[in-house]
C-alpha cells in the first residue's frame, strides 16, 4: 500500500508539471481517490467546502474573463460595424462618383461623337466645295487661255491689217521739221529720188497717194523729227524704192543722211527691233546680216544664207553651230536675262492686281 501512494505521488508530480498552469493547486488535486476515502467526515466537509470555493473562485474568474472578452468583442464588433457603415458609406459614394463620372464621360463621349460627325460633314462639305474651286480655277485658267489665245489673235489680225494697209507705204527717217513748207511732204520724197535714185525719178508709173507725218502732232521736247509716211499706190514702187535704197547703202537729203525703211505696224516693228543686236554682232564678224520682211533674221553662215523666224529657232540651231554659238553666247544670254526680268515684271503686275 505504501509503494502505490508513493508511486502515486511520483505520478501526481509528473501530471502537475504536464498540466497547464491555469490547471494546478487546486484542492481536488491535491488529493487522490485513495486519500479522500481515508479522510474523516470533518475533513471531507471541509474539503468539499475548499473545492467548491476554489471553483467557484475560478467560475467567477472564468465569468468575468468571459465577461471581458464578450464585452472586447463586442467593442470590436461595434467598431467593426461603423468600419463597415463607413466602409459602405465610401463604396456608396464612389459608387455615385463612379456613375457621375460614367454618365459625363458618355456624355462627352456622345458630344465627341456629335463633333466628330459634325465635322466629317463640314470635311465632306469642305471638299465638295475645293473641287468645285478647283473646277471653276480650271475653267478661269481654261478661258483665260481662250481669252489670251483670242486677244493673241486679234492682235495678230489687227497686225496683220495694219501691215495690209501699210503695204505700200515707205517710211523716211531724219527729215527735219518745217523742210516740207516749201514743197511739201510729196515735193521733198520727188526730191530724195531725184537726189539718190536718179533712174526712177524718171519713172512715170512711181505716184505718191499720200504724205504725213507720224504722230500727227510735234512733240516741242522730242530731240529727234517725226517720221515722214510716204504711201504709194502699188507694192511693187515699194520695193523697187527700198531695193535701190539698200544697193545704195546711204540715202542723203540735201546732203544730210536720211533713211528710208518699210513702215510697219507697232508690232512688227518691235519684232524687228529685237533682231538689232544679234545682227550687230553678226555684222562685225561680216555674216552679212538682213532683217527681212517682216521680221524675219537672214545672214550668211559656212557659205549658206540662213533664215530664223524666231529667237528660239536661232538658239537651236547655234547650238549645233560651236563656231556660231561662240559669236552669239553674249548677246543671246543677254536676251534671255532680259525676257526673264520683263517676265518677273509682268508676274508681279498681274499680282498687284
């Protein structure tokens, strides 16, 4: 008996260093089965009083911890509750903002949509009317051609009858002003031809139908006399006249140089104006140069006579031509620089205006 009390104990002290702290020294550990039945009635009265104070102290302990953890819950659970109405309260918020924004953006959505529409009307409506510009450009640029390719041609009908008119006249040069009161603008031609051209003087058939001088009116500040218009009745005398005057070379008038010339319209002798320099130079290196009738370039080269009608077909040809290339590459360069600055002055005309 006293080998299992003492192996009882030695087993009750290994279970109070197992048990939890919370477990231990209690008055219902302190004793075995064994031990309570050896007890006397006072004793286990008292025992049983110990104990049940004992749990009761650990009930009432137990209670309030409980007590306190139900009250923290509770705390936590309250502060959990307002985290969550505020929490619900944010989400109902954002929410609202989220769908204000949402309604805004659709709206500017609709509006983006409403412009962008709206313009690719206008681009569309922009384009129909550039094409129509452009259209209507194409038409003025198409009947100004028309207009500039009648006006050319007008022009040249108008040249043209004016050279018809014309024909037969011949134009004296250098005549001074008031010789002609004595004898006349008539009286002083019959002289010339009588002074120069002897042979035709006696020519019956040669009759002047008309004298005058161009312009009708005398300029007081003009240096040089107005020309005398000789108008004969048939184109041959005409040329006869002028033939003569070019054998002859120099056409005198009481012994003072005149000239003696076609008369041509304004035109015409523009064109024949612009030949003057090439002939010059052409004339030094003794290329025998004419202008012909009525503005045409006839001179001598590599023993052929040739004819140009224009500037242009001059070029080309002088560029196959490194002999006649040489002698012109001055004054045809000079020719170019000079359209080109008439060109750029009629350009910013046109845009003045």
């Amino acid at each position: 008996m006293p080998s299992n009390k003492h192996r009882n104990r030695g087993n009750k002290i290994n279970d109070d260093i197992m048990m939890p702290p919370n477990k231990q020294n209690t008055p219902s550990q302190d004793y075995e089965d064994d031990e309570i039945e050896e007890m006397q009635d006072m004793d286990f009265k008292k025992f049983m009083i110990t104990t049940f104070r004992s749990f009761q102290k650990q009930i009432l302990e137990l209670q309030k911890s409980l007590l306190d953890r139900i009250e923290n819950l509770s705390r936590e659970n309250e502060i959990l509750r307002k985290n969550q109405n505020e929490t619900q309260k944010l989400v109902e918020q954002e929410s609202v903002i989220v769908k204000r924004n949402q309604n805004e953006m659709k709206s500017s959505i609709d509006q983006m949509t409403n412009t962008l529409e709206s313009l690719k009307n206008r681009m569309g409506e922009a384009e129909e009317r550039i094409s129509d510009l452009e259209d209507r450009a194409q038409e003025n640029i198409q009947s100004n051609q028309r207009k500039e390719e009648e006006i050319r041609n007008l022009k040249n009908s108008v040249g043209n009858l004016q050279d018809t008119i014309k024909k037969t006249n011949i134009r004296v040069l250098g005549v001074p002003e008031g010789m002609e009161r004595e004898k006349g603008l008539e009286g002083l031609f019959i002289e010339i031809l009588a002074e120069n051209f002897p042979g035709l003087e006696k020519d019956r058939d040669i009759l002047v139908q008309e004298a005058h001088r161009t312009p009708s009116k005398h300029d007081q500040k003009r240096s040089s006399p107005r020309h005398v218009v000789i108008k004969l009745t048939t184109v041959k005398h005409k040329e006869k006249i002028l033939k003569c005057a070019r054998e002859k070379h120099q056409i005198t008038l009481r012994g003072s140089p005149i000239g003696l010339t076609a008369d041509f319209s304004s035109e015409i002798l523009q064109a024949r104006r612009e030949w003057r320099d090439i002939a010059q130079v052409l004339r030094e290196k003794n290329c025998q140069p004419r202008i012909l009738y009525p503005a045409k370039l006839s001179f001598v080269n590599e023993g052929e006579i040739k004819t140009f009608h224009s500037k242009e077909k001059l070029k080309e040809f002088a560029a196959t031509r490194p002999a006649l290339q040489k002698i012109l590459k001055d004054v045809l360069h000079s020719e170019t620089q000079k359209h080109g600055h008439q060109y750029e002055r009629r350009e910013r005309k046109n845009t003045y205006q």
